[in-house]
C-alpha cells in the first residue's frame, strides 16, 4: 500500500499491486485494474519511487 494526496490534500491509501497506469494529463492520473482513477498531487515519478519502496520492504520481510 503507498499514500498518496489528493488535490484537496486529503491522504489516500492506494494498494500499489492495483495500479495499471499512471498518466500525467497534467494532473498525475492513477488508473487501477479495477477501473477506478484518482487524480493525485504526486508526480509520476514519486508514485513510481512509492511502489518501488514498498515492493523492496515487502521483498525483504520474505528474507527475514
């Protein structure tokens, strides 16, 4: 899971394993599988540095 911002500013909790695409129109789109989107204040590149983080921390509770 990755917080992200709205535009209001309103913190949100995206399962990142969802994610299908992620488009800058030039507000950053969040496209799940589900077909839901959610306009966010993240760039792509910080949503990209989020899901990375998180799969690493996931990948290494496998290790422990």
């Amino acid at each position: 899971m990755i917080e992200v911002t709205r535009l209001k500013g309103t913190k949100i909790i995206i399962n990142a394993e969802l994610i299908e695409m992620i488009e800058e129109t030039p507000d950053t789109v969040i496209s799940l599988t589900s077909g839901k989107k959610y306009i966010v204040s993240e760039s792509g590149k910080e949503i990209i540095d989020l899901v990375v983080d998180y799969k690493r921390k996931i990948h290494s509770l496998g290790l422990e």
